[in-house]
C-alpha cells in the first residue's frame, strides 16, 4: 500500500523521562524527517509515553547477520564471571 | 453583552465540532495507517475544544443546556459554523489544505484571544493555542509536500485549492453580535487577522507551488444558520444516537 521508494521507512526512538535512554519503540513510514517526527508523535506518544522523539531511516542502520549468531554471540556463553555475581554484599547497602 | 458571548462562543463551538466530525470520517480510511491516526488525533482536538467551548456557552445562556444539548439537540438552522467546516472532505488534498486554512486562522485567533477580557475564553485559548499550533504545522508540512510533490498530488491540491477558495472569505466576516463582543475584548476582531493570515498562507503557498487564493468572492451564511446541502447529511450521522436515545450517556 505504501510505496517503498517515495515514502520511506523510518526507525522510531522514545525517550520516556529525563535520565533515561531513547528506547527503539517501532517504525513507521514518512516522506522525510520533518514528517517522520510527525507521525512518530501521534504514532507513539498518544498516551504521554515520551519527552523526546528521534527518527532514523531504516536504511541507516546495518545489523548482526542471523547467520553470524554462533560467532558473534556463542563465546560469551561460557564466560560467566564477566556477571558481576561473585561478591557478598554486606547488608548494610540494601538494594543493589 | 451576554446574547453576544453567547452566539459568539456557539459560533466558535459550533465550527470546532463540525469540523471535528468531518475529520473523524477519516479513520480508517486514511491513505497510511500514520495518517490514520494524525487525522482523528487533530479532530479528538478540534472536540475537546468545542465541548469547553459549548460548556461556557451553556453556562452564560443560563436555560440549563449543557454541552450535549447544544451539540446535538439542534436543528440545521441554528448550527452557525463556518461553510468551509461543514464541506465533505473530498480526497485527502482537499481535507489536508482546509485543515491547514482552519488551524493557521485559529493558531492566530487563539493568539489574540490569550489576552481576552474573560477569565474562562483567555484558559480556553491557552490550551487550545499548543494544539492549533502542531495542527498548523503538520497540515503546513503536508500542503508543501504535495503541492511540490508528484504531478497527480501537485495536481490534486491545485484542484482542492479552487474548490475551497469561495469560502475563504467567510473567515474574516464580522457579524454584528461578533464586533459587540469584539470591541469588549472577549475576541479578536477577525478582520485584522486577514493579513496576517494571508502571510502564513503566501509563505506555505510559495514553498508549495500553489497560487495564492483570492478572497474577493467570499460564499457566506454559515454564521446566520444558512447551511451547504452537506450539512443535512452531517448532522443526521452526528445526531442519531442523542436523537434516538435522548439524554444518552456513555
């Protein structure tokens, strides 16, 4: 229904509240990035879930290769001592 | 006085819902699902704004009408809206350039009425300027995207753009009860917004290719309760659950 090529996808981050991290939350389809700020504001902040929008095309963005899952990921597995599991905190310091 | 803010405040109301109504008849029919949700967006707006609007014009009258009873127990003559309000939408051009003349007028009228004698009209503007404002941009945006588009929008919106010009007039029209109230400093005088309007219009315009529209001819009776003959049809779809079920509530 929407052409690819005149009206292209964009990637759509969220920032709920200061301090916090934009959060990937979805994509959405605009002519550029004037309108694609648009849209992501009434797409994805209807309910008051944003302070700060940022668009990015989709095209931008170059990702992991499925295929490379085994490489790029399998040697963590069995490196657990990179988790921060291995100390006794005293109790005094409560919540971590 | 009060007969003057009274029709005054039904006239502004009376503009905001049926031009609210006429957008909601996009969802779901919107040509990109983000646009889907822009336009009834604008028009769930355009409502809130009408039912302050229709609220205070209950209070002031003092017969006891609340804002459902002024917004759907009405007969087609006593509705005062805007001719250009009441329009069908025609294709998404078409709705897209009213909604742009309709929220560049109102993002200035709201911007004079901050300052209004009345405690109740200067809040009511105060909310409303932050919608008309994202209102103005978004439909601006849109206008210069398809009038300097691809030939079929550049064509389309040339096209809304003759089909919506003979009720550009009906804007800046000042009926006698509307200069009462605006020499009291309730409202603005619509006539000074002219200029100002034509501006914002000329700068949109020109980024989007079109020809200014003239407003010598202006279509009026919208204000005195004399409708298009889409406007029968509006109301018999906006009225028919409080007619049906009266004193409905949902």
């Amino acid at each position: 229904m929407v052409d690819e090529e005149e009206i292209p996808l964009w990637e759509v981050f969220i920032r709920p509240r200061n301090g916090l991290a934009h959060r990937h939350c979805g994509s959405l389809h605009a002519t550029d990035s004037k309108m694609a700020l648009q849209a992501a504001r009434d797409v994805y902040t209807r309910r008051g879930e944003g302070l700060s929008v940022w668009v990015i095309p989709s095209v931008q963005i170059s990702a992991s290769d499925p295929q490379d899952r085994e490489e790029m990921f399998d040697p963590s597995d069995d490196k657990v001592y990179r988790h921060p599991n291995f100390y006794n905190i005293p109790d005094d310091v409560g919540h971590m | 006085m009060q007969k003057g803010l009274f029709s005054a405040l039904l006239q502004l109301a009376d503009d905001h819902l049926v031009l609210g109504h006429r957008l909601s008849e996009w969802c779901g029919h919107a040509p990109m699902l983000e646009e889907d949700l822009a336009l009834p967006n604008i028009a769930l707006d355009l409502i809130g704004q009408a039912r302050s609007l229709y609220t205070y014009a209950g209070e002031i009258e003092g017969v006891g009408r609340d804002e459902d009873a002024l917004a759907f127990c009405r007969i087609e003559r006593e509705y005062q809206n805007l001719l250009i309000c009441e329009l069908p939408n025609g294709d998404f051009a078409q709705t897209i350039l009213r909604q742009f003349y309709f929220s560049s007028f109102m993002l200035l009228f709201w911007e004079q009425t901050l300052k209004s004698s009345d405690a109740t009209v200067a809040a009511v503007a105060g909310k409303a300027i932050k919608e008309a404002k994202y209102h103005r941009r978004h439909c601006g945006e849109w206008v210069i995207r398809l009038g300097d588009g691809t030939d079929e929008s550049a064509r389309r919106m040339q096209a809304s753009c003759e089909i919506l010009e003979p009720y550009l007039g009906e804007f800046f029209h000042t009926s006698y009860d509307s200069l009462e109230i605006s020499q009291s400093g309730v409202f603005p005088d619509k006539n000074t917004l002219q200029e100002p309007w034509l501006m914002d219009v000329r700068e949109v315009f020109q980024a989007a290719n079109l020809n200014i529209p003239d407003l010598t001819h202006a279509q009026k009776g919208g204000r005195e309760g004399r409708h298009t003959e889409a406007m029968g049809h509006l109301l018999a779809q906006l009225q028919y659950m409080q007619r049906s079920f009266p004193n409905m509530a949902w």
